[in-house]
C-alpha cells in the first residue's frame, strides 16, 4: 500500500476572527485534502486580539520561541513531504513570516473559496422603487440578524473598491461596480445606479453568482490547492 504523503499546515486560526483564519480553517477541515494527504496542524496563533493584527507587540515575541521549537519537532519527528505555511501579504507580519523568495515559475494563484448558499426558490422580481426593511431588534445573533441577511444577499451584484484583488474577483460593469476607495459621493453613485436600474442590478446579480460558482465556490478552491500541492510534491 502507498503512503499517503505527510503535509504540514502553518496556518493561523481563530480567534481572532479574521480572513485568513477563516480560510486557512476550511483547508485544515478540507474533506478532498485529508482523502489524499496525512495532515498535521501547527496553529500560527500570536494574538487573540484583532485590533494587534498586523502590529508588533510583546506577547506576539513571547510566542514565537514556542510556535518554533514545535515547528522543529515536527520536522524532526514527524518528517512532512510539504510545508503549507500561510504568509501574511504586508505590514510588520510581512517581515515575521517571510522565509524565502522563489522564482515566478513556482508562483500559482488560488483564489479563497466559500461555502454556497442556498438559492431561494422564486424568481427576483425588479422593483419600481427601492424597498425598505427594518429590523427592529439588537444586533445580535440570537435575534436573528445573520438569518435576516442570508435572505438578502444572495444573488445581487456588489459593489465595491478598486483595491487589490478585488477587480479581479468582481467584474465591472458585469457582476457589479467598482468605486474609488475613501470617495463616499462613488460610492453613492454607484449605489444610487443598481438601486435606480433594477432590471440592469437583477442582470448584474445573476452574472455575479454565475462568477461565484465558476471560480469561487469551497470546492473550486479545495481542488485548485490540490493541484497547486501536486505541483509542489512534483518539483
């Protein structure tokens, strides 16, 4: 029988709450992942606090000894074929985590995957006019909010900034718009055009969930990293 190869994830996890910890959780959790890898975690956890994310502090030196004494353990002991290590893409945590250039070749992009939602069973209907929910209740998650908003999200374009990957992910003009960042009269523009165009907003909307189950579902992520770590185990 064929061993499996042994994978080691450097990844931060929550709390705090934030992206990459969500996402580095689904691939921890990653059913495809397991089926073909034996895998072994290393939380990457310096901060239980998300307003230190990013920043230097004390208690983030104080742990780091630790995170690396178990990271020589694991290599000595348990020996993995690959090391899946998140890195964080700026300020000081930059400098912390970078360990080694590599050429563009070796390079491959992976875009983040989420789990779908349900696509509520009636068709949108354009509206004449804006309509307008209150929810009369705390912001809280016993009180039903989060329920409040997966009933409207689906399926509707997004509007957002030209930073980042962000032009990449939302296609202007198809799935959504793009304005420029810290512009709050944009931002309104751009509002003020799906809430006025509904049937020009409900077109964007099915272009926009098109898009998300071409490219950015749970499942498109977890099989594009697959193919991505069989490239690395290759080389």
């Amino acid at each position: 029988m064929t061993r499996q190869p042994r994978m080691l994830l450097m990844v931060p996890l929550p709390p705090p709450v934030h992206g990459a910890g969500l996402i580095s959780r689904q691939v921890v959790n990653s059913r495809l992942l397991k089926r073909f890898f034996q895998i072994r975690v290393l939380p990457l956890r310096f901060t239980e606090q998300p307003a230190s994310l990013g920043r230097f502090s004390p208690i983030k030196v104080f742990h780091a000894p630790g995170i690396s004494l178990k990271l020589v353990g694991e290599l000595v002991f348990h020996r993995p074929d690959l090391v899946y290590v998140v890195v964080t893409p700026r300020d000081y945590s930059h400098s912390r985590d970078l360990v080694a250039w590599v050429s563009s070749e070796c390079l491959h992009a992976v875009p983040n995957g989420l789990p779908d939602l349900p696509e509520p069973e009636r068709e949108r209907i354009p509206l004449k006019k804006p309509p307008m929910l209150p929810f009369l209740s705390n912001l809280k998650v016993n009180k039903g909010v989060h329920v409040c908003l997966e009933a409207l999200r689906t399926g509707l374009p997004v509007v957002a900034t030209r930073e980042g990957s962000i032009p990449w992910i939302v296609s202007e003009g198809k799935s959504g718009l793009l304005c420029r960042k810290n512009d709050a009269h944009d931002l309104a523009a751009c509002i003020e055009r799906l809430l006025i165009k509904s049937e020009q907003c409900a077109q964007m909307g099915r272009a926009g969930r098109e898009r998300f189950l071409e490219r950015f579902t749970l499942e498109r992520f977890e099989s594009r990293l697959l193919h991505v770590i069989r490239i690395a185990l290759k080389k």
